[in-house]
C-alpha cells in the first residue's frame, strides 16, 4: 500500500464520517419525529378506546 493510497482512504473515511454523521443526525430528526407521531397515535387511540370503554358500560 503506497502512501497516496492510504491518505486517499484515510480523505474518503473522513468524508463518510462526516456524511454518516450528517445522516446519523437526520435519521435521530426522523426516528425522533415517527416516535413522536406513534406516541400521539397511541395516546389517541388510548383515549378513543376508554371513551369507547364509557360509552359501552
């Protein structure tokens, strides 16, 4: 392995890991929302159910 060699590998390691962080970063944004969208949906659906639950008994 020459040396232009390796500082091209160690260049192109340094660009994925800022581009892994970059998407690390918007992948947590997006896991972060779809949780937050699952969290309200259940809560919802909860609510829906119990008030279903009343309206039964």
């Amino acid at each position: 392995m020459n040396l232009l060699h390796l500082l091209f590998r160690i260049k192109r390691k340094n660009l994925h890991f800022l581009n892994g962080h970059k998407y690390r970063k918007k992948f947590f944004n997006t896991l972060k929302k779809s949780i937050r969208i699952k969290f309200s949906f259940s809560s919802f659906f909860i609510v829906l159910h119990k008030q279903h639950q009343n309206l039964k008994f």
